[in-house]
C-alpha cells in the first residue's frame, strides 16, 4: 500500500468487464486500472488486494478485477474509501543499504516507505532495489505510471556503478555482454559494461554497467559470472532521470513541466500535471529538546561536608564610578615658557691637571 494511510473515490457503474455496454461509456474503466491510477498500488497489486478480499464496490466484496467502474461507485480498500485520482507527480529518492523496496515485508525488515521523508503522500516505486544496492529509486502516485515506466517496451535505459571484488576480466571479456548473455538458464538482453580508467588490474574494480531490461538481480548475477563478487552497486540513472547530489535518505519532486516533457507520451489525459515548478516542502521545525531537571542531591552519612567559611564577610568592592577628565587650557592659551625657567645650557666639564701639574709655557 502507500506512504500514508488515505481515502480514495472511484468512477463507474459497477459492470463486468466482458459487458459491452461498459466499453460504450467512455467513463468506466477497469477497477484495478482505477486504484492504479488512484496510487492505492500497482496494477499486479491491486490484484491480490482483490484475491484477499480487502476491495469493496458498492459496499460488496469484489471477487475479481474483471469488473469496470464509473463515477457512481464508490471503491474501499481495506474499509477507506478511494479519492479521485490526481494529476500524476513523480520524486527521485535516493534509497539508501538497508531497506526492502515494499510495502510489508514478512521478515520484518525495515522498508523504504517507512522511512520516506515526511509530507510526501501515498507513493508507489517504480520497480524495485533490493536489500544492499543504493541509488536512484522513482516514485509516483501513479501507479499507471509506474507500470508503464518498467515495461520493457519503453526501453528505459538503467545506469548502475558498481563497485567489484576478483580479478582476471579484461575489456574484451566485458564487451561480449553487448550480444546478451544467459546465465543460470536466463536469458539477459544486451549490457554495455566498461572498467573506469584507473581502476583496472587490481582486486577491486569499478565498473559502469549500462542495461535497459532490470531483471531481478541482473547486474550481480551476470558480473558474478565472470567470478567477480559485487560488494556495493548503486543505481545513477533510471530512463531521463539522473540520482545526482541527493544524499542517502532525501526525497525531492521532478518539476511538473520536466514530467510532461520526458513522460508525456506515457501518460493518462487526466493525469498530465499542469504547472511549472514542484512545490516546495513546507518546513518541518525540529522538536526541540526536553528540559531535563537534575534532583536535588541530598546529604548522605559517610560523604565528607563542604567547608563552611569563618569569619567575617569580605567587604564588598565600590563600584567604579565614570573616571574624572583632567581640566586643560587649549593648546592657543597656553603660556609659553619663560627664558627664567628655562633650563640652562650645560657647559663642558673643566680639564682636570694630571699628575705633573699644569704645564707652562716655555
């Protein structure tokens, strides 16, 4: 299911789908195409939301999804009933290690949808990462969307980095991929594959790998036939959207106008966005911290007292007033000093006789 737990309203007059008055209203569609549409999940989803018998029409249980509806009916999962579709949106989220890529995982593993970014609604991804590869995962409140974006009739170009452990593989051993190749008995299309420029030789090599099919697992399974052990894979590109500088964990929205431009063709009439920009995130303001109160720490027998001073209180020291600004004459009204009380001239010292006396002339 989504993000969030929501309401959705359908459309249709509740009619099996092999009646062929349904195809003449142009407003009935089939239910698993309106709760795709709805972003409930996709349409392989809804299918086993309607085995287990958690969709309603009209307040009946659904047995199967061969059923159209129209505006007059009303469709709810799991008792909340479906709100009308809405212009389509689209997010690039960097998925970091460590997070399922769905809804509810039986082995209690955490998952991407429960550690979104707050405010985003009910999403669906648009195929999946598994467990340990990082990267560029696409989400969308379309789930018509999000199906025809994995079709492998789109020829979506996928772009992973990965990051292997072995050595022995040469550029030539790589460029056989282009012709595809069939490892444990499946068949994968062509995969461009080259070594990035100084990481060839050694244990630990990077390598670009270029595919447009996405199987489960396929760039791990189809390096680890070459005997080389991928430790960190990450995706960069999924069909005309790049991962960029998001940080692990960050969600942001592609602009309307950029989901018309390269998603258009893929679209529903009813679901091309309108407008030019995505809106901004309203701001989340942190909580702030609680106050923590330390208790009061009681005496207890056997810890030594503080000190008590004896004696009489210090004194207290007078506060500083302003400091008094000395009195002067302007430098024109000064006096000028007297020749009296100028200092005399100093005068050599007198000669003193050596030791024959003073001598005399002659």
């Amino acid at each position: 299911m989504g993000h969030e737990d929501q309401t959705i309203l359908a459309a249709g007059s509740g009619q099996d789908a092999s009646d062929g008055a349904g195809d003449s209203a142009g407003d009935n569609e089939r239910v698993a195409k309106v709760l795709a549409r709805a972003g409930v999940a996709s349409r392989r989803d809804v299918e086993k939301l309607i085995a287990e018998g958690r969709v309603k029409l009209n307040g009946q249980v659904l047995t199967t999804p061969a059923v159209k509806v129209g505006p007059a009916d009303v469709l709810t999962v799991d008792g909340r009933t479906v709100a009308a579709a809405e212009a389509a949106r689209v997010w690039r989220y960097h998925k970091p290690v460590g997070l399922v890529t769905t809804h509810k995982d039986p082995k209690d593993r955490p998952t991407v949808f429960e550690n979104l970014p707050p405010g985003l609604p009910r999403v669906i991804s648009v195929g999946r990462l598994d467990l340990n590869t990082e990267g560029l995962l696409l989400l969308t409140n379309d789930g018509e969307l999000a199906r025809a974006l994995e079709l492998p009739s789109n020829a979506l170009v996928r772009r992973y980095r990965a990051r292997a452990r072995g050595r022995g593989v040469t550029q030539a051993m790589l460029d056989k991929l282009r012709d595809g190749v069939v490892v444990e008995g499946i068949a994968y299309g062509p995969i461009d594959a080259r070594l990035e420029d100084g990481h060839s030789g050694g244990s630990n090599q990077w390598i670009m790998v270029t595919l447009a099919e996405g199987k489960n697992r396929e760039v791990r399974k189809v390096l680890e036939s070459f005997g080389l052990t991928v430790d960190r894979l990450i995706r960069l590109n999924y069909g005309p959207f790049e991962l960029g500088r998001l940080k692990p964990g960050e969600a942001e929205e592609v602009a309307p106008r950029i989901v018309r431009d390269r998603l258009g063709p893929m679209l529903a009439a009813s679901a091309v966005p309108q407008g030019e920009e995505a809106p901004r995130p309203a701001a989340i303001e942190k909580p702030k911290p609680p106050k923590v109160e330390r208790p009061k720490v009681e005496y207890q027998p056997g810890w030594a007292k503080p000190k008590k001073r004896t004696g009489p209180p210090r004194p207290k020291k007078p506060a500083k007033g302003p400091r008094p600004e000395r009195a002067t004459a302007p430098r024109s009204e000064r006096a000028a000093p007297s020749r009296a009380s100028a200092k005399p001239a100093s005068k050599a010292p007198a000669r003193r006789p050596g030791p024959g006396g003073p001598k005399r002339k002659g």
